[in-house]
C-alpha cells in the first residue's frame, strides 16, 4: 500500500519534563519485577518508552505519579502479553481470576509474575478512597473478561462482528482504568453525579474509542501477520469484504468522526456549570492529552510498527476551526 491516510488530531501536544527522569527509573522498576528477564526484553523496552506515553497523557503530573501511572502501564501491557500467551479460554480465565483476587484481597503480596501488579495496586488505594477503588477495580474487570472474551475468539478462529468488536474494542483497550488514574495524578476524585453529566461522558466515551480505533489503525499489520483477527481493520476487511486499503479508509473515517464528536461535546462543556470545578476540568482535559499523546508516543515507541496507511503524525484541521488547545 503505497496512499498515506491522516488522521485528525487537533489537540496541541504536550510532553512532561520528567519524561526522561521516569524512562529511567522504570527500567530498574521493571528490572526488579523480573520483567526483562526473557532475551531481548531490555532492548524491546527501552524502544517502547512507556515512559513517554504517560508523559504524554498526565503531562502536568509530578514525578511520583508519573512512575505510579508508568508502573501501571508496564503491568499491563506485560500482563496483556501474558494473558495472549496463555492460549486456551481456560487458561486465561485462571489468571484472569488470580488478578481479580489479588485485587479484592487490598494487595497482599502474591508470588512469581504478579507481584508487579500487586505492588502498584498497594500504592495507588493508599491516594484513593472507597469509591474510587470500587471504580478502578470494576474497569480492571472488564478488561480482564475482555480478553477471555478474545481467547474464546482465538480458539475458535473466529472474527468478531464489527458492532461486539466495537463494544469489546473499549474493554480491551483498558481505557477506563487508565481513565481512572487522572485523579490521582491531579490530587482530586470525582463524585459520582460527574459521571452523570452527558456531556462528560461523551467525552470520556469517545476520547477512549480514538484512542482504541487509532491503536488498531497503527497495529493491524502486526495482528494480520500473527493471525489475530482482533482489531478494527481486519474486523471490517473481513464482514464487509473490503480491500485492505478500504478498511483502513472506514476505520479513519469511523476515528475522526469519533474526533468531532468530543471536539463538540467539549465544547457544549466548557460552556456548562462543571467547566468551573477545577477537578472535573482537570479531568477532562486529559482526556484531550490522551488522543493526541497516544498519536506522538505511537510513532515513537518501538511496541508497534505503523502501517504504511495512516501517519497518524500528520494531523489535519477540520476547516475555519483552529487547532484546540
């Protein structure tokens, strides 16, 4: 494929300057946790730079959070590499259930390959209270039965419909729970009548499918290579029997509209009564710093190679409208 698609991004990019200073201190992290101890695992990390997408993302965050966001996206990208390798349902399911013990029992200490998450679960419910806990571990839940729900579909060899592979798609990106940990990085928790507002809501909604549809539109070479129907290309490739190059046309253009929908329902936002409450307008602008972070990080890191479709580091303005700050 040889056509360059954009993506539409008009959200101003930011980088905290502690990134380098966190890149750092999560390899010894990592290092510690035994999570580099397979050959070529060091060299994989440090192309990654998940430092940098949390930089990113929680660019006004200090030092401390910042390593306690990195130490969470190190877990689960490694716990997601894991549950991949698990192969059958069955074993997944294991070790979905051991996670979700590990986190009703508030952290105790496990043996062998989740002590990683055990260690970052017992510093993050020291910042958080009940209802915040009660939250975050949900959306850890509906990430985990996301991916039995993928390795039922790998077993059977089976695409998923594009409408459930959309509905999944939100789950198994594990967006909600990294939704979640802007609070803590900004000091605040929200109260529950926050989520109800629908303008708020459609914000975080649609700032979680960019986020996932512009994951997929950089990983289906990788994911077609390995056999792996899950992901949004592939998904609409294989129901609507599209050329390849049609495919990643429909999933951009399903991502920008996507893009427009927050860009409006921020708008409808700041207008409203909760724009003037520091912690829901702090919340919300980082949902603004995931989209477009995701984008920078995703051509920088090393975790996935970018198909020759979509350079999502060109970004277009939609017309008579200045790029959103």
């Amino acid at each position: 494929m040889q056509s360059t698609l954009a993506v539409l991004c008009p959200f101003a990019p930011r980088l905290s300057p502690h990134a380098d200073l966190v890149q750092r201190w999560s390899l010894h992290w990592a290092t510690r946790h035994g999570l580099l101890d397979r050959a070529g695992a060091r060299a994989a990390f440090a192309r990654a730079r998940f430092a940098n997408l949390m930089a990113r993302t929680y660019p006004d965050a200090a030092p401390a959070d910042l390593q306690l966001a990195t130490a969470w996206l190190i877990s689960v990208f490694a716990l997601d590499d894991r549950l991949e390798r698990a192969g059958d349902p069955a074993a997944t399911r294991r070790l979905v259930d051991e996670v979700m013990q590990l986190l009703d029992d508030d952290g105790e200490d496990p043996k062998g390959h989740l002590r990683a998450v055990a260690e970052v679960w017992r510093r993050t419910r020291q910042r958080v209270g009940p209802a915040w806990r009660e939250r975050f571990v949900a959306h850890v839940g509906d990430y985990l039965e996301a991916t039995v729900w993928e390795a039922g579909n790998r077993a059977a060899n089976r695409p998923p419909p594009v409408a459930e592979y959309r509905t999944m798609r939100f789950r198994t990106a594990a967006i909600d729970m990294f939704f979640d940990l802007i609070e803590p990085m900004h000091g605040v928790e929200l109260s529950p009548g926050v989520f109800e507002d629908a303008d708020f809501a459609v914000m975080r909604r649609s700032a979680g499918m960019i986020t996932a549809i512009f994951n997929d539109l950089v990983s289906w070479p990788k994911e077609e290579a390995a056999g792996d129907h899950h992901n949004i290309v592939l998904a609409l490739r294989h129901e609507r029997r599209l050329p390849v190059e049609a495919a990643v046309r429909v999933a951009v253009a399903e991502h920008d509209a996507l893009v427009e929908e927050f860009i409006a329902a921020r708008e409808r936002f700041q207008a409203g009564p909760l724009a003037g409450d520091f912690a829901v307008a702090a919340v919300a602008g980082d949902f603004a710093h995931w989209i477009r972070g995701n984008v920078d990080w995703s051509m920088e890191s090393g975790r996935y190679t970018p198909s020759e479709s979509t350079t999502p580091a060109e970004t277009r303005v939609p017309a008579q409208r200045r790029p959103v700050e």
